[in-house]
C-alpha cells in the first residue's frame, strides 16, 4: 500500500471522510476526492461536474479495491476528504 493510501485510511480512522452518494450532499465541506477508476461513466461525470463547479480537486488512479481496501470497507468507489490538513498531506504525496 502507498504512502497515499496510508494517509487515506488515517483520514478516515478519524472521521474526516464521507463516502459514496453522502459526498453530494456535504459537498461543501469537501476538500479533495478520490473517484475509483472503475466508477461508471455516469456517477464520474456526475461526480466531476460537482468536483469543476465547487473548485475541488480529485484523483482517480485507484481502483474500487484498493480505495475499500485501505478503508476496511466494500465496494467504494468515491471518497470526499474534509479536512484541509488531510487533502495538503496526500496532494503532497501525489505530486512527487
């Protein structure tokens, strides 16, 4: 697993994520979003016109299961982070 992945899961072991459909709903809070590679066509444009209006970057270079393996949970295939810290720490790691 990744340093990206890493920092993911710790995200997410302090609640500074939402998952799925909830990301549309709180999508003002979200900072940065992980879309699975393998999202249908239809969820990934829904989810990146949100991502382009709100200003929010995203990454999609993991794939469903790598994204629910660092979660511990099934079959996610988006992840909205909330904390600004978290989202500067793995853009950081993305970029080198």
């Amino acid at each position: 697993m990744d340093d990206v992945l890493k920092v993911l899961g710790l995200a997410y072991r302090a609640k500074k994520v939402v998952l799925g459909e909830e990301i549309l709903n709180k999508i003002s809070r979200v900072k940065l979003m992980f879309l699975a590679e393998d999202i249908s066509a239809k969820s990934r444009e829904r989810f990146e016109k949100k991502c382009y209006f709100y200003g929010i970057d995203h990454i999609d270079q993991y794939s469903s299961a790598d994204l629910s393996k660092c979660l511990g949970k099934g079959n996610i295939r988006a992840i909205g982070i909330t904390d600004q810290g978290f989202a500067q720490s793995i853009m950081s790691k993305v970029q080198v």
